[in-house]
C-alpha cells in the first residue's frame, strides 16, 4: 500500500506494513560496510606481521631475501595503492574493483600454500598481494563516494582499528597451534568472506551523495586545496607518520635500554594504546561536526607532541602506562580525521584515499633516518622522541599553513554530480 508524503508534492513512499522496518533497511548498508572494514583490516592484520616468518618458514628465505622481498612487496604495495583508486576514480565505480581485490586476496593464498619456490612467491606477492592489499583505501573511498559523513568515515576507521589489534595475536595462535601454513587457509577465509560481503554491497541499489550540488571533493572546511597545498598537507602526514612509526620501532629498546624493564613493558605500551585509539575514533567521529578538521588535527598534534617530549624524561612504568592516553589521541587523529582531510582536499575520493595510505609507507621510510639521527646523539633513545617531537612541530605548521591555499574555483564543479 502507497501513501501520499505530504512533505514532497507527488512523492509516494511504500507502507510495509512492519514496524520499524525503515531502520531495519537503513542499518544493513551500515552492516554490510562495519563487516567489510573488520574483514579488509583482518586481512591485512593476519598476513602483513607473519609473513617475515612465512617467508623463512616456507621457502628458505635467508635474512637478506627477507630485505629485499618485504621492499619489493612494499614497493608494488605503493604502486598498487596509486593506480587501482586511480582506476576506480575514471569508471567512478569503487566496489568492483574492490570485489576483483578479494578474488586476487584468495588467489595469494592459493599461490603462496601451492609453492616452496621463493621466486614463485615474490611473483605472488607482486603481482597479486600488491593490487590486493589496496581494499581498504578503495572501501573509504566508496564511503565517500556515496555522502558518508565524517562521523561514519571515523566509525568504519574505528571498526578496521578493531581488527589491526586483534589481527596479529591471531596469527600467532593459528601459526603456533595448526602450523604455518594454516595462517594461509585463514587469509582464504577472510578473502572469500570478503567477496560474499562486496557481492552483498554490490547487490544493493548505488548510493550517492546526499546532497548533489556538492562536489565531491569538497566538506565543510571549504574548497579543495591548491597542489601546493595538497603537497604540504602529504608532506605533513608523512612526517607525523614517521613519528609514530619511529616509535613504536624504537620502544623495546628504549624500554628495556632507558627505563630499565623487561621488553614485555613495550608491548603493554602498544597494547594500551592500540586498545584506547578505538575509543578515541568514536570520540572524535562525535566532534567532527563541531569541529573542522583542522582544528581537530591541530589537537591531534599537540597531543604528539607532548606525548613525544614527554617520553624524553619518563622514568617508571606508571608513567610509560599513562602517556599512551595522548599517543591513542594523537594517532587516532592521524588515523581517522587524515584520512577525511585526504577526501576532502583532493576531489578524486580513489586518489585522495591512496595517497593518504601511501603516507604511512613513506613515513615507515622516513623513520629509519629519524631512529638512526636520535640515538647517535647524547640523549640516546630518548633523543629519538626529542626528534619525533621536532617533526610533529614540523608537521603541525606545514598543515596549518596549506589554509592559505585554496584551489581556484572550478565553474564546472556545481554542475558535476557524482553517478
């Protein structure tokens, strides 16, 4: 039965007949997206910190093959997450391409469980995990791409942080109690429950934009950048990532070195503040529409900044422990709002979403020097947070400054309407 919306002249909307079957239908898109975060974010969590260990375990690998194959990886990994989003972004379909993503997922596991062969592997990881491993970036840039608000982007990003601190401590279990290569069966699982998910959300009608007229790339703290901007705002993220990477690197040795304790303090550190990040996703999905990015970012920042300054005369454990409290904030800052100012400034949302993923692999590369450059001075490993504070000052002024440069306005902008 069909009756008249009295607030649209014409409008019609269907009477189901069930209570509260609108909100049903509304929760399952939610549904469908928070199972494909957990799943995207499982998948990179289980293989990404064993496969070191594969590589040695399953094909002989010596140390210098571990080098040298985890940088190939890695590189192919960048390349990956440029291309496909920029892809995605030309046929202005993200869930296709994310579909083909898990079928090459599932298509590694078979290669890497079929072969003992270490070129064979390197082949897979290359030309298979590279493409593969850029689910997540095109998953955001779908949430942008159909109108998710800020606050939903912040939830999905807490729902794959979920997923980041229990995927590794699985993989250990699945490796340590059925064998090495079972971890393999497991990424199978995850990659077809990955497809079965992306099928789902394909299935069900597009969305779009909520509100046509808007561009794509633009939020509510105005126009996209100017390149110049864009490319401050890259080089700001890459060096807070640094930060964080030269971090959570340097902190068994800084534990066990500095403050005198068994390494088992370090991951305790990790732990905490991995655990309090998903919290802080959620605060702060909460104040994204009070605040702009900017000034969230800002407090980002100033949160690092003082937790890596901090670090530099922490003395006990009760202090390592409760210093987590701005590191969780700091990164989830990084985490949750980098990734929406990335959608924001740049209008491609496949393009805006890889490059922001790219900025912690550049980071992870920039953080050697930052870790050698601090210890060899007299502070040892606490000059390498003195160092990370630096670049988090560093990082706050070339962000803050990219405010000035707004792009030119684009008179063809109002009338493209994503499809």
């Amino acid at each position: 039965m069909r009756q008249r919306n009295r607030g649209v002249p014409g409008a019609t909307v269907q009477n189901t007949g069930l209570p509260g079957a609108a909100t049903r239908n509304a929760g399952r898109p939610r549904l469908l997206v928070s199972s494909a975060a957990l799943l995207w974010g499982l998948q990179f969590a289980l293989l990404n910190p064993a496969l070191a260990l594969l590589l040695v375990a399953l094909y002989n690998a010596t140390p210098a093959d571990v080098g040298w194959v985890l940088a190939v990886y890695n590189a192919g990994g960048f390349v990956a997450a440029l291309l496909v989003p920029a892809y995605a972004d030309r046929v202005n379909n993200y869930l296709r391409p994310l579909l083909v993503c898990a079928g090459l997922t599932l298509a590694l596991a078979g290669v890497l469980a079929s072969t003992t062969s270490l070129p064979v592997a390197v082949i897979g990881l290359i030309a298979l995990g590279g493409p593969a491993g850029v689910g997540v970036s095109l998953l955001f840039a779908h949430l942008k791409h159909s109108g998710a608000p800020r606050a939903d982007v912040m939830k999905t990003r807490a729902v794959v942080s979920v997923a980041w601190v229990a995927g590794p401590p699985l993989a250990t279990l699945i490796m340590g109690t059925l064998g090495n290569r079972a971890i393999l069966l497991a990424l199978a699982a995850v990659a077809v429950l990955n497809i079965a998910t992306t099928a789902a959300m394909i299935r069900r009608k597009p969305q779009t934009s909520s509100d046509p007229q808007k561009p794509s790339g633009q939020d509510d703290d105005g126009p996209p950048l100017s390149r110049a901007g864009v490319a401050a705002v890259v080089f700001g993220f890459v060096a807070l990532q640094a930060t964080n990477s030269a971090a959570v690197s340097v902190m068994g040795l800084f534990v066990t070195g500095r403050l005198g304790l068994d390494v088992i303090w370090a991951g305790i550190a990790l732990g905490v503040s991995a655990a309090l990040e998903i919290p802080a996703l959620l605060i702060i999905g909460r104040l994204s529409s009070r605040f702009s990015s900017y000034a969230l970012i800002t407090s980002g920042c100033l949160a690092g900044i003082a937790y890596y300054a901090a670090m530099a005369f922490v003395a006990d454990p009760v202090g390592l422990i409760a210093l987590q409290i701005l590191n969780a904030w700091f990164f989830a800052i990084v985490a949750g709002v980098g990734l929406t100012l990335f959608q924001q400034i740049i209008p491609r949302p496949g393009l805006a979403s890889g490059l922001y993923m790219n900025t912690r692999r550049v980071g992870a590369i920039v953080s050697g020097p930052v870790i050698a450059l601090g210890s060899m001075t007299a502070l040892g490993y606490q000059g390498v947070f003195v160092g990370c504070a630096a670049l988090a000052v560093l990082a706050l002024g070339a962000i803050a400054l990219t405010r000035n440069l707004k792009a030119a306005p684009d008179p063809k902008a109002a009338e493209s309407v994503p499809v």
